[in-house]
C-alpha cells in the first residue's frame, strides 16, 4: 500500500478523539448551546475532561464567568441540529428556539440538559489557568445522566462538513493482573 503526505493542516481530523457534543451553558437567565469536537478525558475519578473552547466563542465569556456548563452527548439523528448550532454564535440568536431544542433543569447547575441527547454529564470548572494560553478549561463531572436508547450512535468530526458515524460495537475482555 502506498503512502502519502497529510497535510499538517488535517492532522486534527485524525486526532480527535471522541464524540461530537453540545455544550450548554447559561448566564443570567439566559441559555447557550454550541458544538464542540475538541474535548479528552484526563482523570478517571473524579472524571476530568479537558475541552478547547476558542475565546472568541461565547461559551468561553460564559464559561469564564460562571465556572460551570453541561456537555449532552448527541446522538446521530440529531445531526442537523448540531451542524446548525455550530455554524451560529449565541450572542446574538436564541439556538433553542432557532433550532427547537428541548431542555431541561439540571440537578447541579444551571446550565440546562438537552432532552434529545443520549448522554448529560453536568460539569464544573476546576482549572482554566491554561485557559489564557490555549483556551484548554478542566471540567469536574459533578453529575452524569443517560438515557439508554436501542440507537447510541455517536458522531465523530472528520472536519470540513464530514462525519463519521460510530460503527459495530466490539467487545473483548479486559486483561487484568
């Protein structure tokens, strides 16, 4: 088989690793929703997320500001949604009424849950010193919800309007000492 150069440019399509989601936040009675790729685990318990939010965003003033958001975890079906929500800033337009986004209360904060999302995990800012330099926040999962569904599909950016959909779930045991 031949290889070929990437180009560094589409080194992040290869690189991101998990599924696209859509972050709530809210501030002052009023909600935010935006798409978001950029995001790794980096401690188990309590469960750390690292997620790159640029400052031009207004997640990241809200972010910033309030210390706390919800990541929902879509499902396929809602791909349109999540297109349309990433392509339109919030600052300006209501996304959950453009869009006709479900929400409800969270347990914890006070940004809301995605009714139609498959996952919820609500989420606290522990750290965003690296916030400055590279627009990296650490999120603490306070509280996580599921709605378990026949479908859990995940959709995966692949960069330049694609997705990837998950596919066959594979299963092997875990090789513990």
């Amino acid at each position: 088989m031949v290889k070929k150069t990437l180009p560094l440019s589409q080194v992040y399509r290869w690189m991101e690793t998990g599924p696209v989601v859509l972050v709530t936040t809210s501030v002052q009675g009023k909600d935010n929703v935006m798409t978001m790729s950029w995001h790794m685990m980096v401690d188990f318990e309590p469960p750390l997320i690292g997620c790159v939010i640029g400052n031009g965003n207004y997640t990241f003033t809200i972010l910033k500001q309030t210390k706390e958001c919800v990541i929902n975890i879509p499902s396929k079906q809602l791909i349109s949604q999540v297109v349309k929500v990433g392509n339109v800033s919030g600052r300006k337009t209501d996304k959950f009424q453009k869009f006709h986004l479900k929400r409800e209360n969270a347990s914890i904060v006070n940004a809301p849950l995605l009714s139609e999302c498959l996952v919820h995990l609500e989420c606290r800012v522990i750290d965003q010193k690296m916030a400055r330099k590279y627009n990296i926040f650490i999120l603490e999962v306070v509280k996580g919800w599921i709605r378990p569904q026949k479908e859990m599909s995940m959709i995966h950016h692949f960069g330049r309007g694609n997705f990837i959909v998950d596919g066959e779930k594979i299963h092997r045991a875990s090789l513990k000492k």
